[in-house]
C-alpha cells in the first residue's frame, strides 16, 4: 500500500448540476494495487497506516489524470500550421503527414512522440483518432500499453474526396478492423473504437461496414467528427441529403458508446437525435479557435442533455494540454457574451477529467479521486519562482488556485502522472 499525501482536488459531482469542486488539502489517499481504498486526513491516516510508504506531494495540487476525448495520434508533427479552415488544413497539413504513416516504422517514432505528449500534459486516459494504416495503429496501442496510458482508438475510414493513398474499400476495413479489435479491444488498458474520418469523406457503403463491424465488436466505440466547419456540413448535406448527425445514425452508429468532435453548427434536429441517443460530444476548443470553425454552442448542448467533455484535437489544436482548453472553453464562452455559459474553474476541471472519464464509459474507474476509483492523477508542482508557483501561493482559495492553474498551467508544470497507481514515465 501507498499513502499520497497532498491538497487533491476534483469533481465526483457535476458542477453543471449545481455541485462545487471537492478540495481537501492536507489529506490523503490510501492506494493498494492501483485503487483508492480509503481518503481522508493526512493525520488519521498517516496515524492509522504507519509503516506504509509515503508519497509527499504538499507541494502543489493533485487533480485526478485528465481525459481528453479527441486528438489525433498521427498528426503530433503536423501541430501549428496556422491561417487555413478545415478543409485547406487537411489537404496541406494534417493529410501529408498521416500519409507518411503507411511506413510503419516511422509511424512507430509518431507514437512513441505522442504517447509522450499525451503523458507530459497529465492525460492518462484518451479516446485517440489512430490512423488510415493498420500497421500504424497497432504501434500506437504497442506504445500506449508500454506506458501504460488508457486508450481507445482505431483505425481511421475513409473512401472518398481526401488523397488516395489513405483510402480503404468497405471490405478492407471491416476485415482490418476486426483483427486489430480482436488483438486489443479490452485487453489491458486498450480498447477498439470505430473510426470513420467523416462522413464527408465515407460512402454510405463504408459507414455501413463501419456499423457491421460495432455490431460485431462487443462495446467497441464509435468516434468521428461531426458539424465543425461550414463548408463541410454544406457538402454532407448535398451527399447524404440530411443532417450531418442522421449520415450516422442511419448506419446505427449512434449511442451512449459515441463521441463525435466539434458540434459547433448543430441543427436543432442533431442536438434532438444527438440528445435522444446519448451520444458525447468532444469540445475542442483551440481548434475551433485555429481553425476559425466558430464557437461552441455549449448551453444549446446542455439544455438538450448531451454530455460535453474535452479534446486537444490535436493536430488541429495547439498541443495536448487540457489546462489550454479549459481556459480557452472559457474564453469562447466568455466572448459568446449573453449566449455563452458561465463557466467556473470547477466547470472547466470536470470537463477535463468526470466528464471524459463518462464519456468514454470509464465513470466507475478514472476522472476522480474517490474511494474504488483507480489512481489515475496529476501532481501539479511548478518550478519555484515561476508565475504560476507564484500565483498559487498567494492563491486565496482553492477554487482560486484551481482557476490560476487554468490560466497559468502548462506540461512543464506537471511533475509526475500515474496510472492506476504505478507512476508514468516520461522519455528523456
Ligand atoms: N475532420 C476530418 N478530419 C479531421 C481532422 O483531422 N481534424 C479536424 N479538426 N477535423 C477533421
Ligand atoms: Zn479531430
């Protein structure tokens, strides 16, 4: 057993529905083979456990590992490229680059980058966008497992519209998708999510290969992107003649196993269907800044039931870091104006941690620190003498800390990460 001693804080309650951040400072977790079995004062515990090892994180916050619900695995090189909308930045940024993934070993150096990324920005958990190539893919769960992150990922869909050399047949990819299901879906930490890149770039055949193969996956999940720029809705609707949401849910690809990114232009028929079916929609919020996709309808969201977590979105956001688009979530809200919903630093954690930890079917496991939780978590402890170092210790609450570690907090910030208990190591 091991005894983590600090200020933790987190969200086992949502602040959506009217609950506030829990913070303890001076406590702490009492952690056997991964899971929290018991919380409370550091005194009592230390008093009560005393021959156990002590972990002292009193300096800084402990959060719980953040979940971040959408980033692209092959595109970590591509990050930055500035001025374009979607579509410009898929044809010259992203698209080259993920074609590079067709040789494996280059595609293995791509996941080593990213899983690193993932783990020096605190994410221990991630709904990954994998790759066009099967190879590729399966070096990305080599290297999630070898570090030891939760993910869900798959390989990417698409026959249609974008560069050839990405393109698969309905038959390949159900085919290809089965093995990689069959060697990674819930084995260890990993599981099989089913991958079309759009439905612009997906002919009715493939969705619905992409439907056979959740049906014959059991609890696979599906993940694709849904509503995000202009251009790209218009061009859904004069393929599939509906709502960019029904191109899916026609296929039967809609469910509480779904999570769709961006949803920045819904029809108020997807946020109904979208609603009906328990979908989660993954808020990427510098990407939709980047990219100029337009601002996310968050109070349309909760007012028609849809759970909303997080994603980097990374190529097309700035970096992995869920602090940036917390703050930048807030932002966007912010300048939304009467529209925009209010958002606290509270808010802005449970998006980054209970929300995705429910959006990806982890609720019972990750996304907080409560007894029978595993301890996924984050040590929050800046270089001393840095702004944000200074600004938490004139911090003068713990909600107060919380929103300067949005607005100051990057990787370099984060000391350690565990998962299930066992600390993360970082490639030096
Ligand atoms: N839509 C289809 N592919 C992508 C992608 O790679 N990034 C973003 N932001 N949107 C997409
Ligand atoms: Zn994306």
């Amino acid at each position: 057993m091991t005894l983590f001693r600090g200020t933790f804080l987190d969200t086992p309650d949502s602040p959506f529905k009217g609950a506030h951040m829990r913070a303890e400072s001076d406590a702490a977790l009492v952690v056997r083979d991964g899971l929290i079995v018991a919380r409370g004062r550091a005194a009592a515990l230390l008093a009560e456990h005393p021959d156990e090892d002590v972990v002292d994180l009193r300096d800084g916050l402990v959060l719980p590992g953040f979940v971040d619900t959408h980033v692209h695995f092959p595109q970590v090189r591509a990050i930055g490229g500035l001025g374009m909308p979607l579509l410009d930045w898929l044809e010259r940024c992203a698209l080259p680059e993920e074609a590079r993934l067709a040789d494996t070993t280059y595609a293995a150096g791509v996941a080593a980058d990213f899983v690193d990324g993932l783990a020096r920005a605190g994410t221990t958990t991630a709904l990954v966008f994998g790759s066009h190539f099967a190879g590729a893919v399966d070096t990305l769960f080599e290297e999630a497992t070898r570090v030891g992150l939760r993910v869900t990922s798959g390989l990417v869909l698409s026959d249609r519209i974008l560069r050839e050399d990405l393109f698969t047949t309905p038959e390949r990819a159900h085919a290809e998708g089965l093995v990689l299901a069959e060697k990674w879906h819930g084995v260890g930490r990993t599981r099989y999510a089913v991958t079309p890149r759009f439905a612009l770039s997906c002919t009715d055949e493939l969705l619905a290969s992409a439907g056979d193969l959740m049906r014959d996956v059991p609890d696979a999940f599906f993940t694709s992107h849904v509503n995000e720029n202009r251009e790209e809705i218009e061009g859904v609707r004069a393929l599939f003649g509906s709502d960019y949401s029904t191109s899916y849910d026609k296929h039967g690809l809609l469910g509480p196993r779904s999570v769709l990114a961006h949803n920045v232009h819904p029809t108020r028929s997807d946020l109904r269907l979208l609603g009906q079916r328990g979908v989660a929609v993954a808020h990427c919020p510098t990407s939709n800044a980047a990219l100029g996709s337009g601002d996310f309808p968050l109070g349309a969201h909760l007012a028609y039931g849809i759970r909303v977590a997080l994603g980097s979105d990374v190529g097309a956001g700035s970096g992995f870091c869920l602090f940036k688009e917390g703050l930048q979530a807030y932002f966007c809200q912010q300048l939304l104006g009467a529209e925009g919903h209010r958002l606290t630093a509270g808010h802005l954690l449970h998006l980054a941690t209970a929300a995705g930890a429910d959006a990806l079917g982890l609720a019972d496991v990750t996304g907080d620190l409560s007894v029978g939780k595993e301890f996924d978590a984050l040590w929050l402890s800046p270089e001393h003498g840095n702004t944000l170092d200074v600004v938490l210790r004139h911090a003068g609450s713990p909600d107060d800390a919380l929103a300067k570690a949005f607005a100051l907090a990057g990787p370099a910030d984060i000391r350690q990460t565990w998962v299930a208990g066992t600390p993360i190591r970082l490639r030096r």
